[in-house]
C-alpha cells in the first residue's frame, strides 16, 4: 500500500511552522528540504518543500504561496495522556501567537487549527449511561481549553 502524507500550504512559512512543531513532539524530526534553483530566478535557495514528521507522523510543508489559507475545516487532533499534556499543547499553540476556539479547538500562529483532547474524552461522550455522556457533553460545549477534572466531575453529575 502507497503511504499518505499530509501536505500542509503555507505562504512561505513551511519551514519556519515545520520547525516549530517538531520542537513540541516527541519522536519528530525534520527531513529532507527542497529549495528553488535556477528555474525560478526570484526565488532561487528559499525553501519550496520540507519534510517533517511528528510523533512518528510523516508530513510535508509547502511554501507554496499566498492563494490559500487554512481553515477548520481540516485540524489535527492530538490525544492527550492528562491535563498537563493538554496544557502544554493549548499553551504552545495559544500562548505562542495563536488563538483559542470552542470545545478544545485552537488555531496556532500560522493560522493551523488543532484539536487538543485529553484521551479520556471519547469515553466520556460514548459512555453506555446517557446521562453521564449527556453531562460530559454539556460541560465540554462550555469549553475552550478542556479540563479533565471539570469533564470528568460533570459526567458523574
């Protein structure tokens, strides 16, 4: 099976953003990096591609200009272990430039969204007790950063 690499549009801040990323994960690293040459005068030695990977992930950035931008409607989601990993994504994205959203989504300062979940959310909102997923539920709407505790607390009523 061929593999799949997301491929992420920047102006021209590929490198810059791919950088930035790998200093926030674990297991990440930057790779190979494809630069302009002679075929194109104007931009010739700045950086057209580079390859990342993140937590294991394989990426790819392209500075490919200022026609598109991003928006929510693709993020990342990252799986946090407990609330401190939750802070320290929410306060690199955020507190670095960026700007919060509802329900533990954030854009960071290249305009990126990500979604920063604590692990135990999913179980929350599918617990088998209605009531309890209701609750979650109800308390995580009310959210930017999400909080463990207030989600877990809410679910037990």
């Amino acid at each position: 099976m061929s593999a799949i690499t997301p491929c992420l549009w920047f102006d021209d801040r590929g490198e810059e953003a791919a950088r930035y990323y790998v200093s926030l994960f674990p297991r990440s690293s930057v790779g190979k990096i494809l630069r302009w040459g002679p075929e194109n005068p104007a931009r010739q030695g700045q950086v057209l591609t580079i390859e990342f990977t993140l937590d294991g992930t394989p990426f790819t950035a392209l500075n490919g200009g200022p026609q598109f931008t991003f928006t929510e409607a693709v993020s990342l989601q990252v799986d946090c272990a407990d609330q401190a990993e939750v802070d320290h994504y929410w306060d690199a994205f955020v507190g670095d430039g960026g700007e919060e959203s509802d329900c533990g989504w954030c854009r960071d300062k290249f305009g990126f969204s990500w979604q920063v979940v604590p692990h135990v959310l999913p179980a929350l909102l599918t617990d088998p007790d209605p009531g309890r997923a209701g609750r979650a539920m109800a308390a995580m709407m009310t959210m930017k950063r999400l909080d463990v505790a207030a989600l877990e607390a809410a679910a037990a009523g």
